[in-house]
C-alpha cells in the first residue's frame, strides 16, 4: 500500500511541477494559446476530412 501512496505523490509531484515550468516559460497569453490550439485541430480535422475523401489516401 505504501508504494502506491508513494507514485502517486510522486506522479503529482511531477504534474505540479510540470505545470509551474509551463506557467513560468510560456510566452503567450491563454487566450492565444487557446486559439493556436484551435486553429492546429481544425487543421487536423481538415487534413483527416481529405483522406476520408481520398480513400483514405494521404492528401
């Protein structure tokens, strides 16, 4: 029991960790970040909605 206690300390350890460095060392705001992330799915939907199209054949 112990060692499951003891990985997930760890694992949250790790997770807040992660976190602060990515608030730290971001160098745009949330809503641009957001945005960029929007964009790249839509994207990604895009490019998936061509192979469907294609036969599944990379556009």
């Amino acid at each position: 029991m112990a060692n499951n206690s003891n990985g997930l300390f760890t694992f949250l350890a790790g997770m807040a960790i992660g976190a602060a460095a990515v608030w730290l060392f971001t160098t745009e705001r949330g809503e641009e970040v957001r945005q960029e992330m929007k964009d790249k799915l839509n994207e990604m939907k895009s490019n998936l909605e061509k192979q469907k199209d294609n036969d599944g054949r990379p556009a």
